[in-house]
C-alpha cells in the first residue's frame, strides 16, 4: 500500500513564524499536493507538483510556498504564519494517471496563535 | 468559484437504512468522479469510482450512480452501518491525468 506520511499530526505556531509542514510519500508517485481543509470549505487546493523541482499554484496559494527537492518529499511552507491559516493541512500523492485518486496523508492541525 | 458542490452539509439515518449523498457539478468537461470517506484526525480515503462511459458503479454496499445530463452523482449505501458515520467527500477531474476538485463534504451520521 502506498504510503504518505506527514512529518505532525499537531502542531501550534505563533504568528510571524516560519512554518514547514513536511510530507513523504515511498511509491514513487510522480504527482503531489498539498491542500487545505476547513468546514462548509471542504478541500482547497493550495500547491501541487508534477514532478521533481516543479511547482504550480493550485486555487488558494497566497501566503504559501512549496519546496520539491526529490521525488519523495513535497514541503509546505508559510512564510510568515497568520491566524486565519489555523487548519488541517492534508498532503496527497498520485501517479500521473490517477485511476484511483489520490491518497491522502493523516493531515497535520496547525493551529496559530 | 466551486465547480463541484454538495449542498447538504450533514445527514442522519437510522442504522440498516439506506443512506443517499448528492453531489453536482457544474464544469461540463468533468469525465471522471470519486468517492472520498474521511474520519476525523485521518486523511480521507478512496472508496469508489465512477468514469463518464458508465452511469452505475457497484462495490459492495457502495453505488455511485452519474446522471451525465443533470451533472449529477449520488453515492448509495445499503445498509448503512454505525462504521459508515464520516465524512464523504465527492471529487472530478477532465480527464484522469488532470487535477480534482473537491466538494465541500457531507457529513454522514448512522444511528445505531
């Protein structure tokens, strides 16, 4: 099965900090992404990653930016931490062709105090 | 704006009962549909498919039904199960090499 891994399940932050929210997937999954989960918002697509060292901004990207140094590992991070970024943080991965979707990490809760 | 919409946020149903979620969509181009379940404090999970060629998918108690000219799926549970409590998500894509898009979720509560 494959396997995405999320660095914190729980993590609180102070406003202004620097914040990297880390992920790992060991599938070899070409795509990766990082999304947002907030209730009557559902999923918001933050960043995503089609490959190596490239990065597109999905639909919410301000305030955020996406680090892919290897295949394996797609980093979020806020750049300077505000309130209204308190959420659960989801990470996913994909092949390129996703016949079954995504599969999805046990999210990080980012709290910013 | 949201291309993918389900407009109940929440549903009850009583344990053995059949439970029925609605999604819509509004993007045309949308060719391939998924099920998402998610339990709190766990990323959500695959539960089933449905691509534009069919308009029923079955995987045991699990059935997604397309209604392609209404931009209209709907995820049936028979019977529902105090397990099956969770959050569903609905998600399409143009295509299955291209990006989804996420509902806003129901919540799904199965009353024992």
């Amino acid at each position: 099965d494959v396997k995405v891994t999320q660095s914190s399940r729980y993590l609180v932050k102070r406003t202004g900090e620097k914040v990297f929210l880390e992920c790992v997937q060991d599938m070899d999954h070409e795509n990766m992404f990082w999304y947002r989960q907030d209730p009557g918002l559902g999923l918001r697509l933050i960043y995503f990653s089609y490959d190596v060292k490239m990065k597109e901004k999905g639909d919410i990207p301000e305030g955020y930016s996406v680090s892919r140094e290897k295949k394996e590992r797609f980093s979020l991070i806020l750049e300077s931490a505000s309130t209204n970024q308190t959420s659960m943080y989801l990470c996913a991965s994909s092949l390129s062709t996703h016949i079954r979707g995504y599969t999805f990490g046990s999210g990080t809760r980012l709290t910013v105090v | 704006d949201q291309q993918v919409k389900q407009n109940s946020p929440s549903l009850s149903v009583q344990e053995g009962r059949i439970s029925i979620l609605n999604c819509d969509y509004t993007n045309s181009m949308f060719d391939y549909f998924l099920w998402y379940k998610k339990y709190p404090a766990e990323g959500p999970t695959f539960l089933i498919s449905i691509s534009s060629i069919k308009d029923k998918n079955e995987d045991g108690r699990f059935t997604v039904f397309l209604n392609k000219s209404a931009k209209h799926l709907s995820l049936h549970i028979v019977p529902s199960q105090p397990g099956d409590s969770a959050v569903y998500f609905c998600a399409a894509s143009a295509g299955t090499g291209n990006q989804f898009y996420f509902g806003t979720g129901t919540s799904l509560t199965v009353i024992p």
